[in-house]
C-alpha cells in the first residue's frame, strides 16, 4: 500500500440489494402469421418482442382471417381494444413448408388495368406472370406490379411502359401460404437434434436470453382447445429456463362443450387441472369479431397489472372485458347468470358474465380447483404472486450465486429481502412476508457442497370472492315512533 498523508474515502458494496424489475403478465403466445404480408419474412420460429401494433403488423403482417391467422387475434385485442405492451408473438406458419403451388391460372385485367389473383396468402416473390399462351414471361416493375389490397389478396397491375396490352388475359404461377397445413406439432415445436434450433413453444425458453423479460403468460388462442398443446403449455409454464414460472392460459373446445353444464366434464376428462393454468370458456364477440376468451383474459390480467404497478396481487376477475355477447364457437349466444358463472367459477372454469357494469371476466379459480385447495394453487393472484416473488427473487439474488458463504452474504440476502416484503406489505400486495436463514434446513452436509438456503415466508391477499351481508329486522327501531 502506497504512503498516505491526509484524507481518503473507501467504498463497499451496499448492503441492501433493491429488487430487479419484472413484466409479471408479459403474454407470449404462439400460433400464425400472415408472415407474407410483412416487410420481411425474418419472423418464422424466431421470437417477436414488439410493444406497438404497428410494430407487430409490420414483422409478421395482419389479416382478418383470424380462424387461419391466430396471432393477428390477439395484435388486435392487446394493441387496440386494452392498449397494453409488450407481447413476445411467436410464430410457426413457415412459407418454406407451409405452401402450395399454383401453377398457370388464368386471369383477364380489368377496366383498371388490375386482375386480382383467387388464393390468399399469395408469397410475391414466387409470382411469374405470362401471356395467356404462356410462351412469354412477363418482367415485374416493367411490365407489372404486385402488390396486396386492403384484404390480402395478390393484385397484378399493369405498367403502361411495359409490353402488357390492357385488357389482356394472363396465365400466372405462384406458392401460396396454406395455414391448414399448420398442426398442433408445429405449435408444440422441439429442438432439432442436428442444427439445434428451437421451434413452437420451445421457443419460450428464448424470451429470457433474448430479452432478459421472464414470460409471465404462455397462450396459444385457436390452438389451446387442444389437450395436447395444452400440457406442453401447462409443461413450459412450470419449468422456464429451468428457472420461472408463469401461468398458461388455455381454452375449452367450445364445440365439443357447447352448453356451460358440458364444460365441467370436458375440463376433467381432458385434464385442464393444472395449478399455473387458467381455464377459459367461452368466446366473446366485440361487434363482428369473435375471441378466445383466453386472449380478452391475457389482457384483463395486463390492465390490472399496469393499473396496480405490475404487481400481480389483484384478481382480473370483475374487470371490464371488450365484449358485446358471450358466443359458442359456432357463434350461438352464450348467456349466463350469476348462478351459472358460480357454478362454472367452482369447478375452477374463467367464463364472461354480463351483470353489472357491462361484460367482465368472471372467476378467480385456477384449473386446480376444485381437485386441490391449497391456497396458493388455486387462486389465479395468489398463484400469480407466488410466481413474481419467486422469479424476482431469482433475478435480483443471482448476482450473489458463488460469492463467499459467510455471515456478510446472509445479512446481507436476509436484510434486502425483508425490506422489499415490508415494502409490499405496506401497500397491500401482501399480507405479510419474511425471509429467514434457519439453521436446521442448512445442514453442514449441504453447506459443505455450497447450498445455501433461505425460508421465504409470505402471504399473499385472496380475492373477496363472497362478500356476505346479513340483513334483520330490528323491531327495536319501533321505539323511534314513541320518541
């Protein structure tokens, strides 16, 4: 150490650690795209994270064919109808596999010099366009144009520089995009043993490393009727980078269970009972545009959270939904009463009820109930807090992992953690919290290998989801007529 002579000033580390931030609702969701219509075609198996609508209809595209284009769903009721962000889209519809080729349709142009070709999904880069004899191959951007309409279809124009005549019939060949050819293997995705790369709902392990944003709600609208993609969710929720967890959001086949007393039954039979899943039955109906209820409960969930500084404590049950009717999948209004939502609610089913204030979601039970009560399963905020407190817990405490274990690296956990529990104690978002080094659960054989664990205690409120008045009469009130 060098001489001194005077006054010097030495830092140390802080000994209290303030928490690392967390989206607790961010939606994942994963389905397709119209990705022909976006200014790239980058955005197949490849995580989007996108905060604006804009942003999203420009890397994957937009149509109004949501039964075929599942995410452009919910672009529209997150971005437009509850105005919340970000979301992670994940999309599968590849235009290397998922296509079809046609080969020399014919079509005439038209007084506007423009003929429209009759397949959606048209991918530009493959249209050649011939004379109607097909011995000459017209050039784009000298003889033609093409270009999609407000709808998604491929329209050709002609160039009045080219060599096209007005009027003319045309053979033209083209792929197109074939949604149909997209099964519930391509949503679930895997690794491939080879290249290693991910796909589906695989790619859900690449938010974090991506983004350093944890998941916090897994959805597939369109496709989340489907036992098997279901688990996967339900799989991936529990377990993400080996490290988080988050909630799946799935719906019943609400043709299989078209009448609210089938959907108890469905839930059971197809094993929608997991502790991280919302189960959700059955569409709603926002003018002429139909949605999974899964995809108006993603965004009740981020409205709630935005509106309660992203703490997840409080339920999205009883807030406004963007929704006109209750509808089978089939379209058949769907109309239930207080009674019949509670009957739904207890069988651990998320349903929408019209009663006071306009159409709301309706149910706070997870898929867990009633097969389990334990309260921090079965609750939908319940088990949300569980899951917030646990991946910041992760986050913020990570910068310790291999750091000495002595009594600095206690204090220092144990003293940081109860001032952020006291913290969300004090504005409602627990009932209580406290975290603990007890002796006996840190044996010396684990110590000795480097484990190191602390007792989280905490309580998280329950929703009031039967507020009970009892009315009498008082017939000592009768005395106020003599006074």
């Amino acid at each position: 150490m060098p001489y001194q002579h005077g006054v010097s000033v030495s830092e140390v580390p802080t000994s209290v650690v303030p928490p690392v931030q967390t989206s607790a609702g961010l939606p994942v969701v994963v389905g397709t795209a119209p990705i022909n219509m976006a200014d790239t075609q980058e955005y197949v198996n490849k995580p989007l994270l996108a905060y604006t609508y804009d942003e999203a209809v420009k890397a994957l595209g937009y149509s109004s064919d949501w039964d075929n284009y599942t995410l452009c769903e919910f672009m529209k009721s997150h971005f437009a109808l509850f105005n919340v962000a970000p979301v992670v889209f994940i999309n599968v519809l590849d235009p290397s596999t998922h296509k079809k080729s046609i080969s020399a349709e014919s079509v005439t142009l038209d007084s506007d010099d423009q003929a429209v070709l009759s397949k959606k999904g048209v991918l530009l880069s493959t249209v050649v366009v011939k004379s109607s004899d097909g011995t000459t191959t017209y050039v784009l951007d000298t003889d033609y144009s093409v270009d999609f309409d407000d709808d998604g279809n491929a329209v050709i124009t002609r160039l009045s520089s080219g060599s096209i005549t007005q009027g003319a019939d045309l053979q033209v060949d083209y792929d197109h995009l074939d949604p149909s050819m997209v099964t519930n293997t391509d949503i679930i995705g895997g690794v491939d043993g080879t290249s290693g790369e991910y796909t589906g709902l695989e790619l859900v392990n690449k938010v974090f490393p991506l983004f350093r944003l944890v998941p916090g709600q897994i959805l597939a609208p369109g496709w989340s009727h489907d036992p098997t993609v279901a688990a996967v969710m339900n799989a991936k929720a529990s377990n993400i980078n080996g490290l988080f967890k988050a909630i799946s959001v799935t719906d019943v086949d609400s043709t299989a269970a078209k009448l609210y007393s089938d959907v108890p039954a469905w839930k059971n039979d197809n094993n929608y009972t997991d502790p991280l899943q919302v189960v959700c039955w059955p569409k709603v109906k926002l003018g002429g545009d139909k949605y999974h209820l899964s995809t108006q409960v993603a965004g009740a969930i981020c409205k709630t959270d935005a509106e309660n500084d992203d703490i997840p404590y409080v339920s999205p049950s009883n807030k406004s939904l963007q929704a006109d009717s209750a509808v089978a999948d089939d379209g058949t209004e769907v109309t239930l009463g207080p009674d019949q939502a509670a009957y739904l609610n207890g069988e651990g089913i998320v349903t929408a009820m019209n009663f006071i204030g306009g159409w709301k979601l309706w149910g706070n039970r997870t898929g867990a109930y009633p097969g389990s009560t334990d309260v921090k399963d079965t609750f939908i905020p319940v088990r949300r807090m569980f899951n917030w407190v646990g991946n910041t817990i992760i986050l913020t405490y990570w910068q310790f992992v291999d750091d000495p274990t002595n009594r600095r690296l206690i204090d220092t956990v144990v003293d940081s953690l109860n001032i952020w529990l006291n913290g969300l104690t004090a504005r409602g978002a627990l009932l209580g919290g406290r975290v603990e080094f007890i002796q006996d659960e840190n044996p010396s054989t684990d110590l000795l290998n480097g484990i190191v664990r602390f007792h989280v205690y905490l309580a998280a409120p329950v929703p009031a989801i039967n507020i009970d008045f009892v009315l009498e009469f008082d017939v000592n009130y009768f005395n106020a007529l003599a006074a």
